[in-house]
C-alpha cells in the first residue's frame, strides 16, 4: 500500500521517437547470504563506478535478501554483459545473473534524464 499518495502522478512521458534499450540483472545469490556479505563492500565499489558513469541507474537486493536488482542504461547488450563480469559477485561465484533487454516507451516525468537514444 502506498503510504504517500501525492507521489502517484497520473502523467507519463512518451520516447517513442528513438528508442534505446536498457537492461534489467536480476542477481541470484549461490553461497550463503554470509559468504556473499565477504564481497559486499567490493560489490558497492563496482556500483559506485558505473553511477559515476551514468551507466547503472538503481540497484538494490531483493527481498528477502536472496538476490539483487541492477537497472542498467548501456550503449549494448554485449557491454552491458562485459560489465557485469566484473561485478565482485560474479568474480567470486557467489551470485549469478540473469539480463533482460527492454525499450523503455513510456516512464515517469523525470526519467528521461536516464534514457538515451
């Protein structure tokens, strides 16, 4: 349940005109929430650099804390692959990820900031 409904809009935007594609990881955790905590820190580190670059977006762990989330504005899908191999968790085994593709059409006002085309 929303706990704050002034920041349901019924507005969206529209970027039809050129599309680009972004990328979903959905992380599955391998090791025992206690090992990947091991590679945390190191995790955050990769993060923070590709905020800085304007590459990932959000990022945060499911919940129950079983795996992860990355949303990822990358130029392609094989960058975006390149990326992730050195992802702290996927040096050390302990999580693996799963990519989806997709074309954002329509998105909140705001967004469009993260979107490129």
């Amino acid at each position: 349940m929303n706990k704050n409904p002034d920041r349901i809009k019924p507005t969206f935007s529209i970027f039809a005109l050129n599309p680009c594609a972004m990328f979903a990881f959905h992380s599955k955790y391998l090791k025992p929430i206690e090992e990947v905590d091991q590679y945390l820190a190191a995790h955050r580190e990769f993060l923070k650099r590709y905020y800085a670059e304007g590459i990932i977006i959000c990022s945060g762990p499911q919940i129950p804390r079983a795996g992860g989330f990355i949303l990822m504005n990358a130029a392609s899908k094989e960058e975006a692959l390149e990326i992730m191999k050195n992802d702290p968790y996927v040096i050390n085994g302990v999580a693996d990820y799963s990519i989806i593709e997709f074309e954002p059409r329509s998105f909140a006002p705001g967004f469009e900031q993260f979107v490129s085309g």
